[in-house]
C-alpha cells in the first residue's frame, strides 16, 4: 500500500482505503461499517473517509476492484508478460486476479450479490469491461476493429464464470479453479481455431449473393 500524501485528496484516499475494505466487509458488509474499520487501519480520520465513498456501496466495490486492477498489473510487469505466449499472458492475468481476491472471498460474494441488483448494472458492466480491457492491454492487444470487441466479451466470461467457480472452491490449493480457467481458456482457443479456420476457406466457399445474382440474371 502507498503511502498518502500530507494533504491527499478524495481519489486518493479512496485508492489508500480500497485494498482494507473487502476485510471489513465480509464481516460488516460494504457499509459505513467497514469504512469506519478501514479508516481505523489506516490512521484516516473517519470522517473524511465516510465523505470519500459518500456514494454507498457500489462505490467501495469499485474502488476495490480498481485496486484489484492496479495489484494484478503490478504483479506481471510488461517485460514479464512478454516472454509468455498470447494464451499464457491472457491465462496469468486472469489467475492473478483470482489469487488477488481469492482471500476476500465472503466480500466477494456480497460484491456481486450487490452488483446483481437492476439497478447497478451499468455500473457493473463497466467495472467488467474495465479489468477485461486491462487484462488485453496489458498481453499486447492493439486490435482497434470488431475484434477488439469479442475479444472482450470472450473474456468477459471466461473471468465472470471462474469467480463463480472460485466461490464454490473448497481445495486448499484452489486447484479446482485453476483447473476450471485451464479449460475454459482450451474451449476459447478450441472456437477461435474453428473461427480461424472457417475464415482461411472463405474464399472456397460458394457466395449466397454471387447465385442469386446468377439466378437473376442469368449468363447468355
């Protein structure tokens, strides 16, 4: 944790208490409670941090998240990440988040019970987005057209479903949940080797248009 600096402001406080609240809130839930507690911790008048996440829960999940964010990049530095192959960088960063939050796993639960609420859904979706454009950048991803896109979502649920997995981990080890990122990672490259493939024979493949065309207007 970094420290503060004399005079710090909103922002910076949140990013100083983040890395404290999920403790606090798995017993407490993500309340003034446990701000209070992570305030304590870190020697902040309690006060100023209640005004730093005036705006409830959401806002302390993501904070946390964001926290999360910066742990994971700072844990696989660039010149790390690139000697792996693109699936093992992809297959780290993922594993990075999870053993990041894995000891947080009640304050977890309560996040995502949060975030699953109508009402938190845009916020939700881009918290998701955020850490699956991270992890991309971060391996290297400069693709700017529609791949850019799937990519993300593909993502997206490889992560969404392997913290679900992670909650119902009961091994020591979380061998479970690394087993179940392994093979959801396989399933990504299993389609996009399809995709790849399907794509390289297009130009052998008959054009719907191209008959119809013939059809019309037939050749004399």
């Amino acid at each position: 944790m970094t420290e503060l600096p004399s005079d710090p402001t909103l922002d910076e406080i949140r990013a100083h208490l983040a890395p404290l609240l999920p403790a606090n809130a798995a017993f407490d839930g993500w309340s003034p409670a446990a701000v209070a507690l992570a305030a304590e911790q870190a020697g902040i008048d309690t006060d100023v941090a209640q005004l730093a996440f005036k705006d409830g829960a959401v806002q302390m999940i993501d904070a946390w998240f964001r926290s999360v964010d910066h742990a994971m990049a700072a844990r696989l530095p660039v010149e790390q990440l690139a000697a792996m192959k693109i699936r093992q960088r992809i297959t780290e960063l993922v594993w990075a988040r999870i053993e990041i939050v894995a000891p947080d796993r009640e304050a977890l639960r309560r996040a995502l019970a949060i975030l699953a609420m109508p009402q938190n859904a845009v916020r939700a979706a881009k918290m998701g987005w955020r850490a699956v454009d991270l992890m991309w950048r971060l391996a290297g991803d400069t693709a700017t057209d529609f791949n850019h896109y799937t990519k993300r979502a593909t993502l997206g649920g490889v992560y969404a479903s392997t913290v679900l997995a992670l909650l119902d981990d009961e091994t020591a080890d979380l061998s479970d949940t690394r087993a179940f990122l392994d093979r959801r990672i396989e399933n990504v490259m299993q389609f996009e080797r399809v995709k790849a493939d399907w794509k390289a024979r297009g130009d052998h493949r008959p054009s719907l248009s191209r008959f119809i065309g013939r059809l019309r207007y037939p050749a004399v």
